[in-house]
C-alpha cells in the first residue's frame, strides 16, 4: 500500500484538558501528547481506531497502513505495544506522525491492552484493528459512516474475510443476524475486526479480564441483550486467521459457558454451551485419533 500525506490537524489551546487525558511519562508519545487534537462533526463522527501488538514487527506495518491510507478523514489512531523487544517499536516511530496516541509497556494481555485504548479514545465510534488485520479497503470507514445512521446503537458489526497467511487463502464470511445459539456451537461468527463500539458504552463495559478468550463476546452481549446491537451487509476487515484451532475452541466455549452464567441467561442457552463442548471435543477426539 502507498503511504498517504498526514492529515493536519487542529491544536488544542486548552493544556489543562490535555493533561487530564494524557499522562506525563516518557513512553506516551503521539499527536494528543504534543497538543493535536480531531474532534468529531454533525455529519462526520470521530473515528477511533485501536491496534494492539507485542512481537509484531512482521506483520504490524500491513495494518498501520490500512488505517492511515483510509480516505475517511476523521479517524483517531491509538496504538497499544505490550513491551515489544523486536523491531515493533521502530515501525511505530515511522508512522508516529500519523498516530493519534501510542505507547509501548508491558500489560495483563490483549484485552487489558484493549482497555488501555478505550480509556484513551475521544471518538465516538471505536473499532479494534489487531496487529496482522486490516481494513477491507481504504474506502470502508467512509463507506459506512458516509451513509448510514447509527442512532441509538450501542454496537453494529458486518462482514470480514478470514485469511490463512500460510495458505494465502481468503474466505469471505456473511454473518447475518446475530443467533446466540449457533455461536455457541461454531464460535462467534462476526469479528471484533469488524465491529464499530459506541464509545461510551465501551467506556462502561470494558473488557472483563476475568475472561482471557472471550472478553469480546461477554460485551457483545450486554449490547444484545439490551437490544442495541445492528448488522450491516457489508465487508469490513480482513482478519488472519492462522493459529487458531479446535483445542482453543473449546476453551472459547467454556469461557462462554461461564459467561451465559455471569448474565444469567435462559437454561436453555446454557444446556446448548454444554453440548457444544461435548461435540467440539469429541471432534479434537477423532482428529488426534485418525491423525487429521
């Protein structure tokens, strides 16, 4: 991808506002430490964009440059490193002028991660591109908030592409309406790569860490089940998918097993996490058996 110019943007003249959001510390660099601010208009929502990565240096600039190569001018990029030993640091620094806020420490993990980026966000939408993901294309973020209305949304998600690096094999998956119960059996279908968050409602549902695997999933629920969530039909990320099996999807299920319980959801969603658990492990059964 080609690197576009760096959008410029408008300083803020109020220090003691900046200082309340940003602490004064030799590891937080970017635009909001020097004073540069975006700020969202009626028509054009500030976009808030979270990368997180630790040991990234192979596939990090692939998605800093799809964020910064979006044609939608009203995106805020924060960009979360657990402590990067490699050269992660170092392509952060090259696009440091194109990040809104960015900083590399050791965290509790990903979602712990994740919830440093909402803490920090000022947009009104939030949206998570991981290290090795990537926007659709570079029209997306305007060709969702260009033309659609959000109000009363706490949450709207649409399609991604699954893409297997080591095969170079892309699949594009249709999520439709969300169905808890065919979640439970084939994992969620929609990625978080792929879902805008109302800032706001990020802010008062961080990420859980009592869940390591599933954090996403149990806000995801709080939105649905308030009835404040929206699907849209169209592409959104590119997520790679490389590394992830049936081991872990059991686990995922587990983990969402314990989080139907945290929302004390219906009996009947909870006997289907526990059949689900049952099949997908007596599908890594029969792989380990016959070798597949």
């Amino acid at each position: 991808m080609k690197k576009r110019q760096s959008i410029i943007v408008n300083k803020s003249q109020n220090k003691s506002k900046l200082a309340l959001f940003f602490p004064k510390s030799e590891k937080y660099k970017g635009l909001h430490t020097q004073g540069y601010f975006k700020r969202s208009k009626a028509d054009k929502p500030l976009i808030t964009v979270v990368t997180v990565v630790f040991e990234g240096d192979e596939f990090l600039e692939e998605t800093i440059q799809s964020v910064v190569n979006q044609t939608y001018d009203s995106i805020e990029y924060i960009l979360i490193d657990g402590g990067s030993t490699d050269g992660t640091v170092d392509i952060i620094k090259r696009y440091e002028n194109e990040i809104a806020y960015w900083v590399s420490e050791p965290d509790g993990g990903i979602y712990d991660a994740m919830n440093k980026g909402v803490n920090l966000s000022s947009g009104e939408w939030i949206c998570f591109m991981n290290a090795g993901d990537v926007f659709y294309d570079n029209q997306t973020i305007k060709s969702i908030f260009s033309e659609i209305n959000f109000a009363n949304i706490d949450l709207f998600y649409g399609n991604h592409f699954n893409f297997n690096k080591s095969l170079n094999n892309k699949k594009e998956v249709n999520n439709t309406e969300f169905s808890l119960t065919k979640s439970l059996f084939n994992g969620l279908k929609h990625s978080h790569q792929s879902t805008f968050v109302k800032s706001d409602f990020c802010k008062k549902n961080l990420f859980d860490l009592e869940f390591n695997l599933a954090s996403d999933f149990n806000q995801f629920l709080i939105a649905y089940f308030k009835g404040k969530t929206v699907y849209i039909d169209l592409p959104i990320s590119i997520v790679d998918i490389n590394g992830i099996s049936n081991n872990e999807r059991v686990l995922v299920i587990k983990e969402y097993r314990k989080i139907l319980y945290a929302h004390n959801a219906k009996f009947y969603y909870k006997f289907i996490s526990l059949l689900s658990i049952f099949y997908n492990q007596f599908k890594v059964s029969i792989k380990k058996t016959f070798g597949l």
